[in-house]
C-alpha cells in the first residue's frame, strides 16, 4: 500500500491517492459502467484500483519513464480513463487528443508534446496514429483496446491493452515496489494532465493542469453543488475537452460517484434514457438538438395533442422557473403545473433521459434564453457556468435561486474575478493553470505574475446582484459605424434558438448594418419538407428551397423584433442573409473540434459573399473547397439567394431596464 501524501489542508494530492481512497471507503459502489454489445458491464471502485494499477504495470514493463507524455484518442470508455490514470500512477502525463481529428490535426499535438506511448481506442485511431509516424518520430509505443481488426498489423511496437494489463498482472511482484515509489512521489504541484486549447484562432495550446488545479477545483465546486457517491453521470464528450476530465476524472474521483460510458455516440440518446444521470452536462449546441427533436416530434402530433402541448408549456414558461427556484406561487397555478407534469413534462424528461437531474449545466457557448428558461420551465435544473480550459473549468457557478439565462452566476468558490477597464474579464484561482507547453511568450502574455488571467471576454458585474454577465469575445464585441454595440453572440444565440438554424455567424462590426450567414438543421428542415412533400437530393438543394428561405426569413424577422427591444444592442438587427450550400465544419476549419466558430477564417474563407451582402447584390455564385469524410479534397459549386429582411425601429425604455 502507498502511504496516502496529503496537503498541507489534509486534501491528497493526486488523483491516484485519490482512487486509493475510493477503494476502501466506496468499495462496493459502482465506478464505471460501460455499455457493449447492448449490455452494461459495471466496475465497483475497488475493482477499478485493480484495473488501473494493472494497467500501470503493464505501462511500466513497457518502459514507461517519469515525466513522459502519454497521448490517448479514442472515445469515452472507462479502459480509456483507466489509461490516464495508469500513466498518472507512473509519473507520465495523459495528453487526451480528439478522437475525430483527422491525422494532420494529430500530428500537431503528437509532435509537439512529444508523446513516446499512445493509448488508441481502436483500429481507427491507429491507423492515423501509423500515418503520422513518417513525420512524427518521437512515438514508440502504441496500446490499442479494441483488438477488432488489429491482427494483420505489425505488433513490434503495438500491443493490445487487455495483454499489457495482463503482463502487469503477472510481474506484480517486480513493478509493485516500483509503482508503489512512483505514485508516492507525486505532489500537488506535478502535472496531472495536458490538454489542448481548440485552437479558435490559431495552432492548439498545450494546458498544463496540475494536481492542485484539477483536485481544488473538483472539491470547490463538487462542495458548491452537493455531488455525492451515489450520484450518475454520463461520459460522452470528447475526452480531450477539460469539461470531461474534471467531471469524469477530477469530481468523479473527489466524491465517488459513478461515470457511465454509452455504446457509442450514435446511441448516447438512448443511454442517457436507460442510465437517467442525477448530474448532467452538455453544451449548448445537445440540449439545442434535444428541443429541436420534441419540436419535430410535435409538428407531427395530432392538432388536439398540439394544442394539450402548447397550453402547458405556456403555463410552464410562466411558473415552472418559479417553482424550481422554491419562489411564491398561487395554488391553482401549482395545481396546473402538476397536472401538466403527469400529462406533458414529466413524459418529456422521461423520454429525454433528464427525469432524474438533480443539476445539470451548460457552457462552452452561450445558450440562447429561450431554449435555457424551456428546459428550467420543466423543472429541470439547468445552470449556466462560465469557464475556460485554462481555469480547471469553473471560474463562476450559478447558486441554486439565483439562476437567470442572462448571466453566467457568481465568482466559484475560491475563485476571484474582476473587470478590466476595457471590460475584459480577468480571474485567478487555485485551478488556473500552470502555463503553456513550451509557450513561455503566450503564458506570459495570458497570466501575469501575479496569478490573474486574461479571459478575451468582454462582461460586467450586475449592481445589487453580484452576477456576471458575459457580452461576447472581447476581440469580437464591437462598435457599429454609428458608434452602436456589436455584440454578434448574442443575436447568433437568438436565431440558434429556432429548430431550423443550426448554426448562425452575424457580421457587421465598423459598419452600418449587420448581415448573417445561416445554416439551416437537416434534420428538423428535412422532416419539415417530407410532410409537405417537398422532394430534395442534398443539404445545398434544401437550403435554397424558396419555401425554406420564406420560413428562414421569418425567424430572423422574430429575431430582428426581439432584438429591437433591447436598447443597447438594437442596432445589431440583421438587416441582410443568406442560407450557405454547406454546413460549417471542423474538418474544413471552419469550426473547432468543440463545434466553435472560427469567425476570423469563415470571414476569409467567404469574403465574397460577405461582399454580396453589403453591396445590395440578390444572389452570388460561389465554389467553395470541402472535405470528405475519407479525407479527400472537393469542392461544391452554388448560386445563393441573397434576402432583404424586416427590421424594427429601436423600442424605448428606461435606461434601468435596458442595463
């Protein structure tokens, strides 16, 4: 047994130490669960100590050194966690990469940090792992999990994971006293993993999150929000993302819950549904897929069924905050809501999975209001965070009955923030991270020598509240040619808002109008156009169907009216749109891995239709490169229609309304 290492506030220090403790005194309760073949396969805690210290064994008599960096790429699964913490146990550093990055995005992050072992999910990952061997030379090891596939290959440097635990199982007596040193050793201050920044403007980052950024932050907000053992997650965002390891690694390992792995990410929905987590996270852009799933699924309901749906859900938007929130409400109103839960809300989060979340959260992007305050109505406590990979996550957390859509909440525990005089944001906490690999000049220029770091975003502190409130990127809020705000995130949220739009980029900074590219959701347009049977072969056909510009139109002249009435930001009304022939994607740069928007290359990418926009043309034809999904180069050809759309005059109110 290693002796438990423990800071100077009693807390231990790494997140092995943190397992050793987890297999005594949450034994019996179960880990991970993983789904395969149609079947959950369950680890207790004390189980899972036992997978893990196999694995690093078998690490080890593979010639894993101290301070190497370990890359894994694959998709959620606990061998894949595991893995991490086995390299952790070594005295290795895991370096969790995008499972759909394509080889030369890999290359980058492999050579850059160096990696000599690489712990790949299956066939797949290796073979892009193989491929950027010509040019990346530092790779000696490959460890696969799934052998499907795998028997051709040439196994000089390759091995099967399942073969490397069990070589660690067998030469426990030679690796235990070794592995037993190793994890002792580790303190606070050493690395507990690297993660990359998704590169929104530039070559990816190496984040250098250490023991104490990941175990203080766990604590704080595990602490702020009432995680318990029993409590269930689901682990299904990419691993390579710091919102997944601090709740799949850092919290789970804190409190003992359980983190449950789905099949795969086709049938995620359908596990959410059979696990039904009590702890929930998920961008924006899921729970925005979610309610554009019922809102197709009652475009095909009977009109009696519509009408049942819309009456509650109004009555729902009404009190169902309010009743979350534990606020005043009249007892006909409170009989109402009940009734519409057995009847409407209580079946929906059922068949969403989200009948049991005790808390959930969004983060990433900013939710638009309407689709934050639908979710609350049904009683399901969603929450807003605000958080950077560079912060552990948390920076600030919305307490339970201070939860608002138009704020990001309160400084986290232990964490300080304070507001630049040019607005930006800046914070400093026992999770900011330790600095940028090999990147002295941006770590210099992002944190300063007194621990605060700069955001890039641009908010305020509300008066009399304390909450923060989130503007934009602060490189991306700006003025309007008449002197107006140009906050682009905020109408782009707006119109996000609509089944129809998956995604939306407003332009119009140092200009006199805004103008927007759209691109409408396959999914809810096409279910749309087969009940009205409308007949189309691709996206780029559905896209520029007049009928779907119409319906289009009329979103952003909602939008434009909703906008109007905020005096601060009415003049970012979109005065002009097209409909693009392509959806933005990450494999043509034009969004990160985390599906952001790579404003400053779509801008490049389509200057020409950004100029049809602003000079008053009605359509423009273009061709644009695309990738496939096998990597091969294309490329699309299309004449756009260009739409004039209505805006409103700016409403008046007082100016305390509009603050």
């Amino acid at each position: 047994m290693t002796a438990d290492r423990r800071s100077t506030t009693g807390v231990l220090e790494s997140i092995p130490a943190l397992l050793a403790r987890n297999a005594v005194q949450h034994a019996r309760l179960t880990a991970y669960r993983e789904k395969e073949f149609g079947i959950w396969q369950s680890w207790t805690w004390a189980e899972t100590a036992e997978e893990v210290r196999a694995i690093a064994m078998g690490l080890l008599a593979l010639g894993l050194a101290r301070g190497d960096y370990v890359a894994v790429i694959g998709r959620n699964r606990p061998a894949m966690y595991w893995s991490m913490v086995a390299a952790q146990m070594c005295g290795a550093i895991p370096v969790p990469l995008y499972q759909d990055a394509v080889a030369e995005e890999m290359a980058y992050v492999l050579d850059h940090c160096g990696a000599r072992f690489v712990i790949a999910g299956d066939q797949e990952q290796v073979d892009k792992v193989i491929e950027v061997q010509e040019r990346v030379h530092c790779i000696e090891q490959i460890v696969y999990v799934d052998k499907r596939g795998m028997r051709k290959y040439d196994h000089s440097r390759m091995n099967w994971l399942a073969d490397v635990q069990a070589e660690g199982k067998v030469a426990h007596q030679r690796f235990e006293k070794e592995l037993d040193a190793r994890i002792a050793e580790l303190t606070y201050d050493h690395t507990c993993v690297m993660l990359y920044t998704s590169g929104t403007t530039g070559k990816p980052k190496g984040v250098v999150l250490s023991n104490r950024n990941i175990i203080e932050t766990s604590r704080a907000s595990a602490e702020f929000d009432r995680l318990r053992a029993g409590d269930e997650v689901l682990a299904y965002l990419p691993m390579a993302w710091v919102g997944d390891f601090i709740f799949s690694i850092g919290q789970a390992y804190w409190t003992g819950f359980c983190v449950n792995c789905p099949e795969s990410p086709e049938t995620m929905t359908i596990d959410l549904r059979e696990i039904g987590p009590t702890y929930f996270f998920a961008p924006p852009r899921i729970f925005e897929t979610m309610l554009t799933n019922v809102m197709i699924r009652m475009e095909d309901a009977s009109r009696l069924k519509k009408r049942v749906f819309r009456h509650f859900m109004d009555h729902a938007r009404r009190v169902g905050p309010d009743l979350l929130d534990g606020k005043p409400v009249g007892s006909w109103d409170r009989l109402s809501y009940r009734l519409g839960d057995l009847l409407i809300y209580g079946p929906l989060k059922n068949s969403l999975g989200l009948s049991r979340i005790r808390v959930a959260y969004t983060a990433g992007e900013a939710i638009g209001p309407e689709i934050f305050d639908f979710y609350r109505s049904l009683g399901i406590n969603l929450k807003q965070l605000y958080g950077q990979t560079e912060a552990s996550v948390f920076i600030t957390q919305q307490p339970d009955g201070e939860v608002r859509s138009d704020t990001v909440g309160v400084p986290s525990p232990g964490v300080e923030v304070k507001i630049a005089d040019n607005g930006e944001v800046f914070y400093r906490s026992p999770g900011t991270f330790v600095e940028y690999y090999k990147n002295a000049e941006s770590t210099a220029s992002t944190k300063d020598a007194e621990g605060w770091v700069a955001t890039g975003d641009a908010g305020f502190f509300e008066e009399g509240t304390g909450h923060l409130r989130i503007i934009d990127r602060a490189k991306d809020v700006g003025k309007m040619a008449d002197g107006s705000l140009f906050a682009p995130k905020y109408v782009e949220n707006k119109l996000k808002f609509y089944p129809n739009i998956l995604e939306a980029v407003v332009f119009g900074a140092g200009r006199d109008r805004c103008v927007a590219f759209l691109n409408i959701d396959l999914t809810a347009v096409g279910n749309w156009a087969e009940r009205n049977n409308i007949a189309y072969s691709s996206y780029q056909e559905l896209a520029g169907h007049p009928r779907v510009l119409e319906i289009i139109q009329g979103h952003v002249e909602e939008v434009n009216a909703s906008i109007a009435a905020d005096r601060m930001l009415s003049g970012c009304q979109i005065h002009r749109f097209l409909v693009l022939h392509k959806e933005l994607d990450a494999d043509d740069g034009e969004m990160t891995r985390t599906r952001k928007v790579r404003r400053r290359i779509v801008e490049e990418k389509f200057s020409d239709l950004i100029a049809a926009l602003y000079d008053g043309s009605a359509q423009i034809a273009t061709e644009t490169e695309v990738t496939y999904e096998d990597g091969r180069k294309g490329s699309i050809k299309a004449t756009l229609e260009i739409r004039d759309a209505r805006v409103q005059a700016p409403q008046q109110q007082p100016a305390a309304a509009a603050e």
